[in-house]
C-alpha cells in the first residue's frame, strides 16, 4: 500500500518525543488528476472556457482559481505568486493524497527555511531535531515520534512532504489533550499564556465569526454540537490557530539563523530603500484552519503585521456545483486547488447512528 501511495504522492524533489468583478467567470479546463500525479508542473490550466458538456459539473480537477483575480492559473504561476511572500499557508483534507503530492511540489520549488505542521506535536520538535542532527531519515520521522498513536492518516500519505522539506527547520502545532481540554473549560486565553491580548485570544469574537467557527468544527463531527459544548469546541479552535501560527513563526525564525541568512527582518526594521526578498516559511493544515477570515491568517496578522502571507486552500469538488459561486462557502483563501474527492472513503459517523 505504502508503494502504490509513494509512487502517486512522488512528486517532491526531496517514539523520540511522543508527546504521545460582478460578472460571473465560468471555470476553465484544469489538469486532469492523472496529469497532476505524474507532474504537476506539466501542462498549465488551459485559459479557456470548460466545454459545454462540462458546465453543469464539477470543476475540473486541477483547476488552481485565484479567488481576488476571479481566474484560473497554472501551477507555476500559483508556486511563483506563493513564492513572494514570508508566510505560506497550505491547506488540504488530511486523507487525500493528492493533496500531500501537491503539497511536497510546492514546498520543493519554494525552498522554505522552516515548515511547521498542524500534524507534529510541538513537544516532539526537539526530538525530531535530534533525530535528523543524527541521520535520522526523513520517512522515519513519523515512527520516531510516535505517528500511529496520534490519530492522523496514514503516515506515508505525508513521507513525501517530510521528504520534500529536507532543507527547513520542521516545527509541530499539535497541542496536548490536556491544552485542548484546558481550553475547552478555561476558555484559550489562559491556556495560551501572557501574550493572550496581543493575540487576540482575550477579545470576544463578534457573532459572525463564532458562526462560521462552529460551522468549520461541525463539518468534522458527527452529528450536531449540544448547545452546552458550542463555547468549549470554539475556544480549542482559537487555540489551535494561534499556535498553529506560533509554530509558522518559530520554523521561520529557526530557519533564518540554521541557513545563515540576515535577510529575515521585518520590513519595519528593512532600510526603506532596500529591496525585500522573502524568507519564506509554510504551515501545513487543514483547510479550516488556513482560512482568511477565522484561521491561522488572522493570528498571524496580530502577531508578525510587517510579513506578508499568501494561502492556498484545497477543496473537494461536488456535483451540481461548477462555478465560483457555488463554492462560496469554501473560498476563504488567496487560492483554491480543486480535486476530485478520495474516493471509497467511508463515513467515519456510519456507525455512530442511534438505535
């Protein structure tokens, strides 16, 4: 099994610490899937209308849609715009690994100093450090750290991002269940410690965004979310987005001074005058927590304002939905990569039904 998802994730170039414009553009004709897995970068979206037959379809799979431009664009245009910024977040649905293939391409082309991941426990960051320090190879970092007991998709459906990272410092924003469980009662602001304000975890959020919040956790449970459980669920997900954009800003910081570059200072503090090249760092996530308006984005603005930060979010697409529009919902990012979805996938609510 490992091979048969090695060789469609094969696209990059690359237990120590268990913490245990109103008018409506139609789409246009993307990369089919089976192109995207044998090379990404091989055929760019074609800049034309999908034919006819197509229009009440799904978008084809590949298309890359700039959401502010209202536009398709090709692969290299979107790893070339993501490659002029400081912080990159990459989204995907965590057992599609197509998703990871895209993902271990980006990160090859961008060459970031440092990759944080949602999926890395931030107790195992020293561990997997050492590990590497001693040869430690990258497809064995997962079983170094414990990767079959932390309740994520098979490991080797993300080998090939690790892979891929070879040359940047790696970081983890997984927090203990006893965090989540402190935010769940306490609410994230005193589990997140003295910075809290400056975050923005003290502040009340307005009802708009404690909706969609809800409705970006719900979309992972089964079932609706008791009324008594509604606070307790969003103050765990303020927490994971801020430290998710913690662990973003700890690889970039590390990777700036492990590669020896002084090119890391905030613009603040860059000579008015000085051209500015990026020292990029990505975050890999779940879409909901790459999203503009209520993700990691928004924790990233209050904490590090000089840098820039470009998202990519990667959606499913679904029948009787061909358009922009009809992903509306879903867009809360600078890109979307669109994909068919995994298919045979079980529901994992099947066997929860009453009765």
């Amino acid at each position: 099994m490992a091979s048969a998802i090695f060789k469609l994730a094969g696209l990059a170039t690359a237990c120590l610490l268990s913490a245990c414009a109103s008018e409506r553009v139609p789409f246009v004709v993307g990369v089919e899937e089976e192109a995207m897995v044998k090379a990404i970068p091989a055929a760019a979206v074609a800049d034309r209308p999908a034919p006819p037959e197509r229009r009440g379809a799904p978008p084809p799979a590949g298309t890359i849609w700039d959401v502010a431009g209202q536009r398709s664009i090709s692969p290299e245009m979107l790893r070339d715009r993501l490659g002029r910024a400081d912080l990159v977040v990459l989204g995907a649905v965590q057992d599609n690994a197509l998703h990871h293939a895209r993902h271990s391409w980006l990160i090859a082309g961008l060459d970031p100093v440092g990759v944080a991941f949602q999926t890395v426990p931030e107790a195992s960051e020293r561990g997997i450090a050492a590990f590497r320090d001693g040869g430690g190879a990258a497809a064995e970092i997962g079983p170094a750290i414990g990767w079959s007991r932390l309740g994520w998709p098979d490991w080797a459906l993300y080998v090939p991002v690790f892979e891929a990272s070879a040359n940047a410092v790696i970081t983890g924003g997984r927090q203990s269940r006893a965090a989540i469980v402190g935010a769940e009662r306490q609410g994230a602001a005193p589990v997140y410690g003295p910075r809290a304000d400056a975050v923005g975890l003290s502040a009340a959020l307005p009802e708009d965004a404690l909706q969609a919040l809800e409705r970006s956790a719900s979309a992972t449970r089964c079932g609706p979310i008791p009324a008594e459980q509604r606070r307790g669920l969003i103050e765990a997900e303020r927490l994971r987005n801020a430290r998710f954009a913690d662990a973003l800003l700890r690889a970039r910081a590390r990777g700036i001074v492990a590669r020896g570059t002084g090119s890391g200072m905030n613009a603040v503090e860059r000579p008015e005058r000085a051209p500015r090249t990026p020292v990029r760092a990505v975050l890999m996530t779940a879409n909901r927590y790459a999203r503009t308006d209520i993700g990691v984005p928004t924790y990233l603005a209050r904490l590090a304002p000089a840098l820039e930060v470009r998202v990519l979010g990667q959606v499913e697409t679904a029948e009787g939905a061909p358009r922009p529009d009809d992903y509306a919902e879903a867009l809360p990012y600078d890109y979307v990569w669109f994909s068919a979805p995994v298919e045979g996938r079980a529901d994992p609510c099947a066997g929860l039904a009453s009765g």
